[in-house]
C-alpha cells in the first residue's frame, strides 16, 4: 500500500476541528499513541531511510508497521507501507527485542483524525512544540484544494518525517522520550 502525506505545521486546532465538524468530516480517532521505533544492531533500517514501528493506538490495537524510504512526489512525502494490527504493546516490544531488534526511539503523541472526501486529517499534538496537521491522501493533486477549501494555504508545509522535523526545526525538544 502507499502512503502519501504532508505536514501543515503550527496549526489552529480548535479552529480546524471546527471546520471539519461543520464540513460533516466523520472523526475516526482520538486517543494517545505511544511509539516505538525499532532496528537491527548495526542500523541498517536507519541507513536505509526505512522505518519499523509499533504504534499503541489505545483499546488494546498497536500498529505494526514497515515503511520504505520515502520519495517526494508533488511536494509530499510517499512510502510504501506494510501495515497490520495486534495488540499488547508491551509483550509486542520484548518480542522484536528478544528478536534481537533494539528499540532505538520511544514518544508519545495525542492524535485526533478526521476523514473528509478520502483524506484523512491526523491532528497531531506532542509536548513542547506546536500542534500540526498531516493529510493523507490517495493522490497528492488534491492537496492544493484541501489546503485552499481549509484556509491552510499559508501555513508552513514540511514532508519531512516526524523524526527529521524535531532535528531540524524542534531542535530544542528531544523526541525521543518525549512524553505527556
């Protein structure tokens, strides 16, 4: 499957929520996630620009996921995704450690998801750092018409990943351990 996302950051979230609610968006999510990044001892993940992650999206469901090193298209970010649902976090973590895998990175984050015309609107909120908003979309093209149609247009737009947009521009907040 491919992913295909951008970033729109430092957002009005109360506003944004606002027009999605009143645009009939359906609210699909809302909860705290705990991540979880995992590699081989010698970062060959990491090296190759590929990512493996459990994510614990609350009632007992944790993603587990493998993205390939992603490629820009249309000024957004696109993976190819392999995704599947679990549960128990904390026995899936030992698991990939006893695997021999090491867990390289742990945050948590409070996410809020809408969906509105096949794009889902992932409104994400960490510690210390202002509130962002990621469309996920099935064809990049749409994206000007979003952005437009939610006022967006002006706001600054990143398609780097959560990792990189902490080392670049939250230079001062370490993600890794970041908790609420």
């Amino acid at each position: 499957m491919q992913e295909i996302e951008l970033k729109i950051l430092d957002i009005d979230k109360k506003n944004l929520i606002q027009k999605l609610k009143s645009k009939k968006a359906v609210k699909t999510y809302k909860g705290l996630m705990k991540i979880a990044y995992f590699d081989q001892e010698d970062s060959r993940i990491k090296k190759a620009d590929e990512l493996l992650r459990l994510r614990d999206i609350g009632n007992g469901k944790v993603e587990i996921t493998y993205k390939s090193s992603p490629q820009i298209k249309d000024g957004c970010k696109v993976y190819d995704e392999l995704e599947t649902l679990s549960e128990n976090f904390d026995m899936l973590c030992e698991i990939f450690e006893k695997a021999g895998l090491k867990k390289t990175m742990y945050y948590e984050k409070k996410r809020i998801q809408y969906e509105y015309k096949n794009v889902k609107f992932e409104i994400d909120t960490y510690p210390k750092i202002p509130t962002w908003v990621e469309l996920e979309v099935k064809n990049p093209k749409i994206i000007k018409e979003i952005l437009k149609e939610f006022e967006l247009q002006n706001h600054e737009t990143s398609n780097l990943t959560c990792t990189k947009l902490f080392e670049i521009k939250y230079q001062k907040v370490k993600l890794n351990g970041l908790k609420f």
